[in-house]
C-alpha cells in the first residue's frame, strides 16, 4: 500500500517497478498494489504530516513491513 498525504498524491517514482513486479507475479494473483491517502483513514494517523512516501506490506490485512523513503531494491525484496 502506498501511502500518502492528500497534498502531495501518491509516489510516482516507484509506478514502473511496482508494474514490473505485477507483470512478473501477475498470473498467480497473489500480488495487488493500493494506494491510501492517510489524511482520511483513521488507521493510518500515525503517518500523516510525513513528506516521505511510506509503502505498508500486509498479508490477510495485517502489516507485515514497511518500508520509508523511496527504496526500490528494498521495495523488491520485501515483496
């Protein structure tokens, strides 16, 4: 999940590897990419007022990783 502010959107520096890895993982439908703009979402109060994109790894709806910053090789290996 892609979280971001309202003011800013969502990281658009990260779209062609997470297009990638969907290429990649596509066929076993195991892999799907959100995007949560955290100025609306109770749950993700404590990442509002952040200038840093925040990526939220979760597996049957609980988080399992993140990841700040714009980090591909990380982002790869988390996923």
């Amino acid at each position: 999940i892609d979280v971001y502010q309202a003011w800013c959107g969502p990281c658009k520096a990260v779209l062609n590897l997470f297009r990638k890895l969907k290429n990649e993982f596509g066929e076993d439908d195991v892999l799907h990419f959100a995007v949560a703009e955290a100025d609306n979402i109770p749950t993700l109060k404590p990442f509002r007022n952040r200038c840093e994109p925040v990526f939220l790894f979760c597996v049957n709806g609980k988080i399992i990783a993140i990841v700040r910053g714009v980090n591909a090789p990380l982002i790869s290996k988390k996923i």
